[in-house]
C-alpha cells in the first residue's frame, strides 16, 4: 500500500469518526505515532499545559526502553478546539510526505493540530498533520 493510499483513508477514516472534540482532561496521556519507515514517536500530554516527545529508531527500542533517537519538550495551548504546540520537534517534512525524515530535525510551532475524543473505534487521538496521515493514537487507556 503506497504512503497516498494509506493517507487517503486514514482521512477517510477520521473523518467518518466525527470531527475535533472538545478538549478536556481526557487529553491527558500518551499517544503513538509510527512513520512507515519505522521509527516510533511518543507524545505525551501532560497537565499544566506541558508535553514530551520522544522519537525512537524502532518498535522494538521503545518497546525495550531504549534511549530515544529525540527527547523533546514544550508546552501546548488551545484556541477553541485547535491545539497549538510551542517548541514542537519537526522530525519528517509534514506538508509533505510523513515518511520524508529530515536530516537534521528543528525545533518550531506547530498549528492546526486536533484532539478526537475517545470513541467506540479508538481510545482518542490527537491530529498533527491529518492530510498525511501523521495522527497519534492514545495508548494509555485505564481499564475501564
């Protein structure tokens, strides 16, 4: 499946989960993203506003709690439903293809990212770049 087809219907997909939700203390967490070449970020959303964001060269390096690749962290406000990221590390060129890592990551805003409310087909997850694809998923849900 080509990085276009995959990005097609994962919009696809989001879209038919409803649009961005409100966003409240459910955002709180941590959230996965996988670039098809196969490095791991991890984003977690922390309270007062903060987050990390780790990139890992694999699964099986952050499975195993193996250093990360990047550490980074910043702060994250709202405008009514978007959410802004200060101090955001840009590691792929995401107006373009998710999969084109750049040689030297750089530090910047990121705009127009969303949070998607937990639904019966996923646990919430937060948008970056849905045109492309690059949407975290939340993975540390309570047992409910």
């Amino acid at each position: 499946m080509t990085i276009k087809v995959f990005a097609f219907i994962t919009v696809v997909f989001l879209i038919s989960c409803g649009g961005p939700s409100e966003i409240s203390e459910e955002i709180e967490g941590k959230y996965k993203f996988k670039y098809p070449s196969g490095q791991v970020e991890i984003l977690e959303m922390n309270a007062h506003r903060s987050y990390n964001q780790k990139i890992y060269a694999n699964e099986s390096d952050y499975s195993n709690s193996v250093r990360p690749l990047y550490n980074n962290n910043g702060y994250w406000y709202t405008n009514d439903k978007e959410i802004i990221f200060e101090r955001w590390l840009d590691y792929c060129y995401m107006g373009r293809d998710i999969d084109s890592i750049l040689t030297k990551p750089e530090l910047g805003t990121t705009l127009n990212c969303y949070y998607h409310a937990p639904t019966s087909t996923h646990n919430g997850r937060i948008d970056i770049y849905l045109e492309n694809g690059y949407v975290f998923e939340k993975i540390d849900v309570a047992d409910k």
